[in-house]
C-alpha cells in the first residue's frame, strides 16, 4: 500500500473527512495517545487514551441483537425451529400464536422464544419466557375468572373465583339454601295463607333443610319491621302468625338458616 508521511498536522478548519477508513489491524498496536483503529481479528473498534486501550465498539456483537421475527406455530413446528430449523440467529425472538410442544416442552399462546446461539437447534439454545396465563389451581398460580351469581349459588363450580358481593348474595352454601326471600302473598309458589279465627296464617316453604332458621319480617310499603308470631313447622317450612285479616302482598319475609 502506498503511503504519504506526514510530519505536519492537518488542519481541517471544520470541513467534513469523506471517505475515509480507519487503520484497519489484524492485531492491536503498540498505540500512541488518542489513535484509533479497527481490530479485524475481533472486530473490535478500538481507541488508546493514553493509559488504556478503551473498546469502543464489538461489531460482532450487533448480528446478536434481539431481532423480533414474527410469530410461532407450536401445532405445526412453523416457522421450522425444532426439527431442521435453519439461519437461526442468535438473539431471534418468537411468539406462540398457536399452543403446542416446542421441543419436549409444551408452550402457550403469548409465550416468548428465544434464541440464544446461532443455529440454535436444541431446546437448550432456546431461552422459553412463559406469558403466565394457565389456569390457577390449589397448587399453581395462575388466571381465573369472576363466577357468576348463577355458579355460586349453584356450588358445583370448582374453577371460578367468588367475589364478597356474590357470596353475600348467594341462596346456596356447600350445596345447603342458606337464605330465602319472598313477599308474603298465596300467589307465590312457596306461600299460602289462610285467615280463621281472627288471625292471618301464612305458611313459607323456604327449603333450608333445617330448623336452626331466624325469620324476619318486613313492611313492603315502608321497609320497617315487624313482629309476628313465627314457628318453625318442619326443616323446610315457617309458619307465621299475626292478628286480623292481613292482605297478601303486605310483607315480606326472610328466612336465614
């Protein structure tokens, strides 16, 4: 290569230096203060400061940087990453859009992959950020969803969380009705009434399964409460008493157990 030798500085006086290239080196110098060069061995850019040789810069390192590639089919292997994958690089990254086995390993929809050599072809070359969505269980974390009111007063099922305001609603505990509501008034399946004697009787199939039941007892116009005569006739029946011929559809009674 020809060579000028200068023994004079050049002074740019701020003009721009085209097309120029750094010293380029199969092996680093013994450097003077402020050189630079490109190590072609390492593809190391390099600069001395007078005490140290400083690193500037690993070109080799850019091919590694994490390069988003699309997504992955696991049911299908496609893209090809587990069975004659091909031009893999490191740092490629993958997303399941389709659950399956990666490998041995199975992964989900939304799970990330990614490549941690060059022609990564065993599960070991691949690093698996699960997106954490399985179902929860009594042993893992995980998703679940809200019940509805329907399935928790229903009590069978064993997958959906149960939120305060459901549970306090609920007419079902471990499959026992645990609390009944209903206007007093025959029209209702659950109620008849019958006025002799001067007394009003209204006898409220409530279906507790029990005797152990509080019953209160409420004006419907106003909302105040009232006492009756009240008698647990059987395990799912309340018999409730009071003077004069009281109206059906005038109270309403809550029978908790």
């Amino acid at each position: 290569m020809a060579e000028i030798i200068h023994e004079a500085h050049l002074v740019g006086n701020q003009n721009e230096l085209q097309n120029w290239s750094l010293q380029k080196l199969t092996s680093d110098p013994t450097p003077f203060t402020g050189q630079l060069w490109l190590n072609t061995t390492s593809g190391v850019l390099k600069y001395y400061d007078g005490a140290n040789i400083i690193t500037l810069a690993d070109l080799t390192a850019v091919e590694g940087l994490l390069d988003f590639k699309g997504g992955y089919d696991a049911a299908t292997n496609t893209p090809d990453l587990d069975a004659s994958p091909s031009g893999i690089k490191k740092g490629d990254m993958y997303v399941v859009t389709a659950a399956g086995n990666f490998f041995t390993e199975a992964v989900s929809v939304g799970d990330t992959l990614f490549a941690k050599i060059d022609s990564a072809s065993t599960l070991a070359d691949w690093v698996i950020v699960e997106r954490n969505l399985n179902p929860a269980t009594e042993t893992s974390e995980g998703i679940a969803r809200i019940a509805t009111q329907v399935e928790t007063d229903a009590g069978t099922n064993d997958t959906a969380f149960v939120t305060p305001l459901k549970l306090a609603n609920a007419t079902s505990l471990s499959g026992t009705v645990s609390k009944f509501a209903v206007d007093l008034d025959s029209a209702e399946s659950t109620v008849t009434r019958a006025f002799v004697g001067g007394v009003t009787t209204f006898v409220v199939t409530h279906s507790l399964n029990t005797l152990d039941t509080q019953t209160q007892l409420r004006l419907i116009s106003n909302g105040k409460n009232t006492l009756f005569e009240v008698e647990n006739t059987s395990a799912n029946t309340v018999t409730i008493r009071g003077n004069g011929n009281i109206a059906d559809n005038t109270f309403r009674a809550v029978v908790q157990g």
